[in-house]
C-alpha cells in the first residue's frame, strides 16, 4: 500500500459491483459494515474518544449548560472536524480489504486519513455550506444538493491528489442517478437519525458526566461509518461504468 502513499491516490484494482439496485447497495452495505465493524470502530474511536473528552473538559470550563444549543453546536463542529479525519481513514482501509481480502491495517489507514484531513475538511464544509444555502430557500433544493455532493468523501478519499475540483466532480458522477442514489440514502439518513435520538433520550445523556457524553458520542460516530461505506459502494459501482463510457467515447472520436 506504499503505492498509493507515493502515487498520491488509491487505485481501485480489483472488481466490484456496479450500481444497479439500491436494495442491493443497501444490503452489500450491510454486509461490509459488520464484517468490518472491530477496524471502523477501532479507528473511530481512536480518533473521536480523546477529541471528544478534551472538548467537553473545555465545555466543563466555559460552564457550557450539556443540553443547550452552544452544546449542540461544539459536538456538530466536532463531528465534522473528526469525520475529516476518520471517514478517508475508514476508506483507506476498506480499499485495502477489497483489494487483498485481509485486514485493513489500522497504523496506515489513520496515516491516510492525516494526509486526507485538510483537504477533506475543506470540502465537507463547502458540501454544508452549499446545502444550507440551497436547504434554506426550500427543503427539496436542499436535498437536491446534498445527493449532487454526496460522493465528495469517497472522490477525496480515493482521488487524492488526482481531483482538485470534487464538488463538480461528485455533480458529474451522480448525474443520471439521483433518484437511484435518493433511495439509498433515504433509509440510511432515517435510521441514522432516529437511532442518535434514541439513544441519547433512553440514556439521558443531557444529564449524564461529561466523559460519559463524549464516549457515547463517539459511538453514534462509529456506527455512522456505515454511511460511510455507503458512499464507497455508490461512488465504487458508478465510477467503472462511467470510465468504460468516457474511453468508449474516445475511440469512437
């Protein structure tokens, strides 16, 4: 995996499924996830649990009140610091298990994720900027907006060094697909949701010790990296279709 460190990209040199069925993305999803649940959590955890802790000590010191809105927003802008970090790590090695069918390896994957981390968080905050922006004229637009830009992760992750331009890049490849790819993230977004409102309420983590918050934390983060694999698999079953086509096109030129 040296490789892909000095070429600067992953190289996706093993076959997978193209996307023709988002019952069946769905359920490949599931499989990868659980297969490779000890390694996400691993890494997760390794990155969110001492970040987590550290900032609700800094909450502890601003008298920050565990269930108030300031709250809210310190563990949001967390999360998406963290995920920057976490989710091209998770891919790191998920690649590497598709590739070798063994053990995503823990010490290069986080290294991935170091190398990925600025440029993903720079491109993550764009996607919510974007999503925002679109979501606060209507709900629809927003939702148009964020399955346009729903790949951005996996092209950072994967193209590296090879895609500068991923928000186009991620408009490109779901054009054609929206509807297909909607499906997919609908079930996805609805037990995410729902399973981070449950169980926060039936552990009465607003009231709960601080350490106990962020681990928890935490752990609603390491179960979120199956939207991560998620993503993998759309971006994985769309991108040699959309390569055949392209070099089609250039030899009929």
């Amino acid at each position: 995996m040296e490789r892909d460190f000095r070429q600067g990209y992953l190289e996706i040199d093993f076959p997978v499924a193209s996307f023709d069925s988002a019952w069946e993305l769905l359920r490949r999803s599931a499989a990868v996830f659980f297969s490779n649940f000890r390694f996400l959590a691993v890494v997760t955890l390794l990155i969110f649990v001492p970040a987590k802790l550290a900032l609700q000590f800094i909450a502890y010191l601003l008298e920050v009140p565990k269930g108030g809105l300031t709250a809210y927003l310190m563990m949001d802008l967390s999360d998406l610091v963290l995920s920057s970090f976490a989710v091209p790590a998770a891919i790191y090695g998920l690649v590497h298990r598709f590739r070798t069918d063994t053990q995503p390896p823990l010490g290069p994957s986080l290294r991935w994720g170091r190398r990925q981390w600025l440029k993903t968080l720079w491109n993550k905050f764009k996607v919510e900027i974007t999503i925002t922006l679109w979501g606060a004229l209507l709900i629809v637009p927003g939702v148009i907006a964020m399955i346009k830009l729903i790949l951005t992760d996996a092209i950072v992750a994967i193209e590296a060094d090879r895609e500068w331009d991923v928000l186009q890049r991620s408009r490109d490849l779901t054009a054609g697909r929206r509807w297909q790819i909607f499906l997919v993230l609908l079930p996805v977004m609805i037990v995410e949701l729902a399973g981070t409102f449950l169980v926060l309420d039936a552990l009465g983590v607003t009231t709960s010790p601080r350490p106990f918050i962020a681990l928890v934390d935490s752990l609603l983060s390491a179960g979120g990296q199956w939207s991560t694999v998620v993503v993998l698999l759309l971006y994985l079953g769309i991108v040699p279709v959309e390569e055949g086509a392209e070099k089609k096109r250039k030899r009929a030129r």
